[in-house]
C-alpha cells in the first residue's frame, strides 16, 4: 500500500502542536464568522482556513523533505 494512505500516530509534541494550531484557526473562524456576512465568500473562506490548518497539521506530521517524523 503506498504512503500516500498510511496512518502516522502524532508524538506528544506533535499532537500538542496539531491542538494548538486547531485552536488557533477556531479562533480565527470565530473573528472572521463574526465580521463576514453569509453568502459565497464567507463559505470560500471557511473551507480556505480549513485546507490551510490541514497542511500545517501535515506540515507538523512531516519532515521538510515530505519524509514521515517519527
């Protein structure tokens, strides 16, 4: 099976991080839900901050290189 859809567990440093930046864009939605009003934009927005916390998660998952931290 290839790599692409192996499951790494987080370290404890690493799942502390993960919580972290999922707090960090909670609280970023939470100021930006506020001030935007509905419609296309705003749901653009949402699933934007959404794909950008993933890839700091695999950023935090991965080694510069795109090797597994283990």
């Amino acid at each position: 099976m290839s790599d692409n859809f192996s499951h790494i567990d987080p370290s404890a440093a690493q799942a502390a991080a993960i919580d972290e930046v999922r707090k960090a864009f909670s609280v970023l939605w939470e100021r930006v839900d506020f001030l935007m009003p509905e419609g296309a934009d705003k749901t653009f927005v949402r699933r934007t901050l959404r794909t950008a916390s993933m890839w700091v998660n695999a950023a935090i998952m991965h080694h510069e290189d795109g090797s597994e931290r283990k």
